[in-house]
C-alpha cells in the first residue's frame, strides 16, 4: 500500500442511493466519486454509519489481494449496504477469509477450470442451437430475453451445476427472489433458506459419487470429510446465485450490439476477433448498482495518502476500475482491438468470481450462433424503449424485442 504522508482530513460523506438506471448508463453519482479523488468515503441505503471507497485500478487490485482487509470481519458489523435485507452470515463462502475459504472454493475448482467448463460445451451449443430453432420457427417479433438470453445462460449454469432439468426453473425463481430488492427481506430470506435445503439434499444424494458436477463434487468433498454438508449447500447456493448474472450480463450484451449495429456487422464480417470483442464488452458493461460485498481493515492502512483506520469499511468499485483511463485509454470508448484487456469484471483477488470461464464460453456461443444464424437480428422498438429490471443489484434488460 502506499507510503507517502497520510492526511488526517477526512473527505465528506457521499450519500449513493439505488438508482434504477437505463441501458448501459453509467451510474453518475460513481463517475462523481470517481472525480473527486481515489479514495472517497459512502453512505449506501441501508444499514449503518459510511465506508470508504475505493475507484481506481491499482487501489482495487491492492485492496481486494492485502489479507489486511477481511471479508470475515464483516460479519460482526451493521455496515452500510445496498441491500435491505442481506444479513452477512460467517458460513457463507463469501464472507470468510483464507484458509477456509481457500478449502471451501477447492472443492470445486475443477468445475470451473478450462477444462471443466469445456466439458459442457457441446451440450451447450446443442441447447443454444434449438433454442435459436424455435426463435427462428416462431418468427418475429420476439423477446429475445425470453427466447434465449435467459433460459440459455439458466441452462448452461444448471448443467455445470447438476441441476436436474427438471428442477431448473425452481431454481431461477429461487435466484430472482433472493436478487431482488422489491420483494422484501422475507421473501428473499426464505427463498435462500428453501434454495440451501434443495442442494443440501441434493448434495447428500451425490455422495460419494464421480461426477464432474459441482454438486457431485461437493457430494465426494462431504463424503471424505473436507467440507460439511452446510458449507457444501451455502457454497452451491453462493454460485448458483453468481450465475444467474449471466442472465442480465447477455441481455446487456446483445443490447450494446443490437443498439450498435456498426459493431455487430463488423463481428459477423470478423469473427476471428469476436473473442477480443467480448472481453472489451464484459469491462465496459456496468453490470450492478453500487458496489458488492464489504471488507474491514484489521490494521491501519494508508492508502493514496488516506489512513484506513482498523475496524473501517471499505468498499471497491470494479466498474469505474474498469473505467480507469491510466489502464483503459478512453476508456468510454468500446474498442474491440484493445490489448490486453486486463478486466476486472470477475473482481479480484482470492473472492475472485470463480466463473469467468464459464461467462466466456456463455457470451462467445451466443455472439457466434445469433449473429451467424439470425443475420437480420436487429431491435424492434427504440433503445430508450427497452425496459431494464428494476429493484434489483444486477442490472440487465427485463425484456429486449427484436426482429429480423
């Protein structure tokens, strides 16, 4: 962290409310955060007292990657939040520190490997293929969301998952409850409690077992004794719910190249680039409201010239680290031959999202079959028009009409 002369001035308090924002705008009470220095300080609708924040790239980096700063000492705090009704829990992965949560994400880490998220490939081209099949058969307009943006991605995570067919929807109904700020702390709680139940279940069904499933391999960690079957079910809930951003972040996809229609010839006309192309889509999508999960200094820590007292919040923004112009040059600008492209969309860090593979291989297949099988693909109503999920922390059109 940093060793230059720490001030003892503390900047004012910026209250950041949920906004329900539109399209791909970017939140603007973060751009003013950003504008007013590295290292600002927040107060997010709920919970209690301010946190700080940090915006650019290297903060992040340093911040999410110091042990100084711990995910499991947030347990014990009422910190400001976005959410009514999150309550951190220490069994939950995402709220404890090395070494158990090194063990815990272990016991899937095969799952998510490249190897692993190949392993459903074909399968997963097979579902997409006669889910573009009925798209095409039922003629347009359509409501690409539905058609295909949702169920795809809900199917391809289920599958890596071991999620039976059958139990799917339950599942994403599940995941929507819990994501949503609308339907109140209840709600949300008993969907996450009836989600753990399932996949304790299932988790106990598995045991003992050989798949290559997550559930199947959580089954064989709780047979030998590396995990117990309520970390086994938090730790599914936790990337079930992780997934079910693959949603929204299609839906926010197709929407920048349905409403850039220069940018979506070009990918018909070069596909060998497409790769490069998502990769610049996933940094510019802002994908959420606000910011994630908190952490607490342990000790005093100087950052940028400002002293993180231990026992303070701080919060990190990977969306304007991802708009920071010192590592992404105009960086308001989509530019699909930028390279490298050192994202942080999937956070960094050992919190790191475990699903980054698993997101490549969901948005490389969708840009490949729709815009080769569907040529004409283009909006059918004007992008102000398309309405965006509201009430909720990830962002993502609730619906997006097309035609062809």
């Amino acid at each position: 962290m940093s060793e230059e002369t720490i001030t003892e001035i503390l900047p004012p308090i910026r209250h950041w409310p949920a906004l329900d924002l539109n399209g791909v705008d970017f939140d603007p009470v973060l751009t003013e955060l950003m504008r007013e220095g590295p290292v600002t300080r927040i107060r997010l609708p709920h919970g209690e007292g301010w946190a700080w924040l940090v915006t650019r790239y290297d903060d992040v980096r340093a911040v999410t990657e110091d042990p100084r700063f711990s995910r499991e000492a947030v347990v014990d705090q009422p910190v400001t939040r976005l959410a009514p009704h999150f309550v951190p829990q220490r069994d939950r992965l995402a709220f404890l520190d090395p070494p158990d949560h090194t063990r815990l994400r272990r016991s899937v880490a095969a799952a998510f490997s490249a190897q692993g998220v190949e392993r459903v490939r074909e399968k997963s081209r097979r579902m997409l293929d006669e889910l573009v099949d009925e798209l095409l058969q039922d003629g347009p307009p359509a409501d690409l969301t539905a058609a295909v943006l949702s169920p795809f991605p809900v199917a391809v995570l289920c599958e890596l998952m071991g999620v039976p067919a059958a139990d799917r929807h339950g599942v994403h109904a599940w995941t929507r409850l819990v994501l949503s700020r609308s339907h109140g702390a209840k709600a949300g709680e008993r969907a996450r409690a009836e989600m753990a139940g399932y996949f304790r279940e299932l988790v106990h069904l598995r045991r003992g077992g050989t798949g290559e499933d997550v559930v199947s391999l959580l089954g064989a960690a709780v047979g030998r004794g590396e995990v117990t079957p309520e970390e086994a079910a938090g730790l599914a809930v936790l990337l079930q719910l992780g997934g079910e951003a693959m949603t929204d972040n299609s839906g926010q996809l197709f929407y920048l190249l349905l409403t850039r229609p220069g940018l979506a010839e070009r990918l018909r006309a070069e596909p060998e680039i497409r790769p490069r192309a998502v990769e610049e889509l996933l940094r510019y999508i802002p994908h959420r409201n606000t910011v994630g999960l908190a952490r607490i200094a342990l000790e005093d820590v100087g950052i940028k010239g400002v002293r993180i007292r231990a026992g303070d919040a701080i919060y990190v923004s990977y969306l304007s680290a991802n708009r920071d112009p010192d590592v992404f040059p105009y960086p308001e600008t989509i530019d699909v031959s930028r390279g490298p492209d050192p994202h942080v969309s999937f956070g960094s860090g050992p919190h790191h999202c475990p699903g980054g593979t698993l997101v490549r291989l969901v948005s490389e297949l969708l840009v490949e079959v729709l815009l080769d099988r569907v040529p004409g693909l283009r909006p059918a109503v004007p992008p102000e028009r398309v309405p965006f999920r509201k009430g909720t922390s990830i962002r993502g059109p609730e619906a997006l009409p097309v035609t062809w």
